[in-house]
C-alpha cells in the first residue's frame, strides 16, 4: 500500500516536472485541402513580433479542380475579431442576409490548377485594445468562403436591392476555417 502511494506521488511529481518544462510549439505554417480540390495555405513569416507590430498573414489558394472557383472577397480589409478563447479570427466576408445591406462582395476568379496569393493585415490595435488579455503569444485563424457558380450574381453590385444576390452568395458558398497559426509578440 505504502509502494503505490509512493509511486502515485512520484508519477504526479514526474509528469508535473515534463509539464513545467514543456514549450508550446510556434506555428508558422497551415494547410487544408477540401473535398472539392480546393487547397488553402496560410503562413507568418515571423514567428516573433514586439508588441504593437502588425501581423502580416499569408496565404494562398490553389484550384486543383477541374473547374473555375471563385474566392469571395471583401473591397476592404476583413474584420478580425478576438474570440472567447483569446483566437485572432479573419472573418469570413459572407454574412447573414440582410435587406439593408448592400452586396459588396469580390469574387476572384481561380483557373483550374492556378494559384492565387495575398496577404492579409491584424492591425496591432486589434490585439492591444483587448484589456482582457495580454498577448504574449497570439493564435491566428482564417476563414475563407468560395463559389463554383455565379451565373446568377450579374448587375449585383449595381442592384438598389441586393438581398437576392446576398441569398445567392449565403445559400451557395463553400466556407472553411483554417488555424492556428500561432506567434510570439515581445514586450
């Protein structure tokens, strides 16, 4: 009886020292392929940045399909919020349907077996105005939405009511999210 209790304390001690000195692994690279061909890539090129920097988000889209896609996109920098969990999210451009809105979207036409590359910006004062937290390391996510058809989105953009159009994009875009990137931001 005694052996075991010594060797429970022992196991708790030895597995509390591995996590004492264990490090979270900086992620600077993801990637996903969906069902459809579709291949995402999102990358950093730093893994450490100081405190008030920008970070600049990569990625890349690869059309291995045998058909067009069309990479939905905002004219305007995309929306980033902070999560429950403390993640860094680029939204995606596609929302709810709304009447009051006005169709605003950008489809990016990618050619089968094309790539199409960008890069993204969280301004710093996304993450510093957050009091809750301090950011020592930052988890970054993206979500991405595409089409295959928009043979019935013509004249959107000009129309005074778009709601149609926004129930287009809604009802048939493909979406994903794809993370965590994650960093170092030095004080």
């Amino acid at each position: 009886m005694k052996s075991a209790k010594i060797f429970i304390a022992f196991t708790f001690l030895l597995a509390f020292a591995v996590c004492v000195s264990a490090q979270d692994v900086k992620v600077s690279k993801v990637n996903a392929e969906t069902v459809d061909s579709i291949f995402f890539e999102m990358s950093v090129s730093q893994s450490k940045i100081k405190r008030g920097e920008d970070i600049r988000v990569k990625y890349a889209v690869t059309n291995k399909s045998n058909r067009n896609i069309y990479l939905i996109a905002e004219p305007f920098p995309p929306q980033v919020m902070i999560n429950e969990l403390w993640i860094l999210r680029i939204l995606s451009p596609v929302i709810y349907p709304d009447a009051h809105f006005q169709y605003k979207y950008d489809l990016i036409k990618i050619l089968p077996k094309k790539t199409y590359k960008k890069s993204l910006v969280i301004k710093a004062q996304t993450y510093l105005s957050d009091t809750k937290y301090g950011f020592e390391d930052a988890a970054i996510q993206a979500e991405f939405s595409y089409l295959f058809d928009i043979s019935n989105l013509n004249g959107c953009k000009e129309a005074e009511y778009s709601l149609p159009c926004l129930n287009e994009v809604y009802k048939n875009s493909r979406n994903l999210t794809i993370g965590n990137l994650v960093i170092d931001i030095e004080k």
